[in-house]
C-alpha cells in the first residue's frame, strides 16, 4: 500500500515566507526569503525593501543547496573547507551551490518536498529564521 505525498503548496510557501519575515523583523533583521518546491522551482520569493540585493541570490542559493544535498546548509559548511571532502563541490555545478547557513530542506512524511533560503542577517540567524518558519508550517 502507497501513500500519497502531498507537494509543497503555494499556500505552504506563503506561510513560510509570513513566519520567517515575522521571525526577522522581531529580530530588526531585513531579509530575503525563497521557497523552492521539490523540483527546484520557486514557489515564493519575498526581499524586504531594506534588505542589502545580494541577499536576494544567496536566500536562492542556499535553499537549492538544501534542496540538492537534503540538509541544512548550517550542517553543511565544514565539508566544503579546503580540508573537506566536499570543498570542490561549491563550484563544481553549473548552478552553484552556496554554504552558509539559511537554507533549510522541508520534509513530508519523510520525504523531501521543498526547501527555504533566508539571506540578509548574519548566517545563523538566517537558519534559525528558517527553522522557526518550518515550526510555523508543522503546526
């Protein structure tokens, strides 16, 4: 017997995007947010009006590299150093991956159905940004 996974909604990704900038702006932090679905396609995407433009790319960036590797970019930084055994992988793809904590994979059910990047505050409040918004989706 086989369950049927249900994908990350756009609804999801609006509630995603509402709790992380909720997140941020009690901590004074202007953020970009971005939700990918499964497949690596942008669901939602949000930049606050003072958030630095970079942060834009690297909220993007590090919710496909959640996606890609299936985990938190935070637990993903000490692989890519020059002693890593990943440390070539950040440049490797013709989509480049970015290792700094903010992007965080969304599981259903135990499947991988999504991702969420935040850029713009310092990378660990980032991942916490992240985390308290898949809290808010899980409730």
């Amino acid at each position: 017997m086989s369950t049927t996974l249900t994908p990350l909604t756009t609804a999801d990704a609006e509630t995603l995007v509402a709790a992380a900038r909720r997140a941020a702006q009690a901590a004074g932090v202007a953020v970009s947010v971005t939700v990918l679905d499964a497949g690596g396609h942008l669901l939602a995407f949000l930049r606050d009006d003072s958030a630095v433009l970079i942060s834009g790319e690297t909220s993007t960036r590090k919710a496909y590299t959640a996606l890609q590797l299936g985990a938190p970019t935070a637990d993903l930084v000490d692989l890519v150093k020059p002693d890593g055994p990943f440390h070539t992988l950040a440049t490797a793809l013709d989509r480049p991956l970015l290792f700094i904590a903010g992007g965080v994979p969304i599981h259903r059910d135990g499947k991988l159905v999504g991702a969420i990047g935040l850029g713009g505050g310092a990378p660990e409040q980032d991942h916490s940004f992240a985390t308290t918004a898949l809290a808010e989706l899980a409730r």
